[in-house]
C-alpha cells in the first residue's frame, strides 16, 4: 500500500506541475507583446549582447530563444509554489486527523523478556 500511495502521489504531483506550468505559461505570454514597450527593450538589449559573438539575425534568434527560456523557467517555479501550497495544506489538514487515531497499547510478546 505504501508503494501504490508513493507512486500515485508522485503521478499527481507530476501531472499538477505540468498542468500548472502550462497554465501560468499561457497566462504570462499574453504580457509578452511586439507593442509592450519593456519587452522590446529586454530583446534588443539581449539582441545587442548576443550579436557581438555572431550575426545580427542569430543573435535576434537567440534573444527570442532566451526570453521564452526565461518564461518557462518562471512557469514552473510557479507551478512548483503551487504545489508546494498545497501539499502544505493538506499536511495541516492531516494534524487535526490524528487525534482522532486511537492509542494503541504494546503487548507483552517474546521479544519484550529480554531485560537491557
């Protein structure tokens, strides 16, 4: 049982980090415009740093590459944060469920003769 637990319990992490990733990616690449004046400027200053290595329509490539590894990258920690939340709240939910567990008394058997 610990092990089926174990491993439905890493598929559903799994599954709620990638749903999650790909939900908080579609919400923030809707700020990513050619019209937001900010973004602009982040892509031409990468443009203008990778261009000196190579080709100007490389480098413009590259900055778009950069900029979208960032967005992801900035996904998942979110998506990780979310996770996080909510394994946290179902720990605290599971405080309260253990006062309601009966205490169980240990029984005297063979291996309790021996004296230390």
């Amino acid at each position: 049982m610990r092990n089926t637990g174990g491993s439905v319990g890493i598929a559903t992490v799994t599954t709620l980090l990638a749903r999650g990733a790909q939900t908080h990616q579609a919400a923030m690449v809707s700020h990513l415009t050619p019209y937001d004046p900010a973004y602009q400027e982040r892509l031409h200053q990468l443009a203008q740093g990778l261009a000196t290595r190579g080709s100007s329509v490389v480098a413009e490539q590259q900055a778009y590459a950069g900029l979208y590894g960032t967005l992801v990258r900035q996904a998942m920690l979110l998506s990780y944060i979310d996770v996080f939340r909510l394994l946290a709240f179902l720990c605290l939910l599971c405080i309260p469920a253990t006062l309601l567990f009966r205490r169980i008394k240990a029984r005297a058997g063979p291996w309790r003769c021996i004296k230390n």
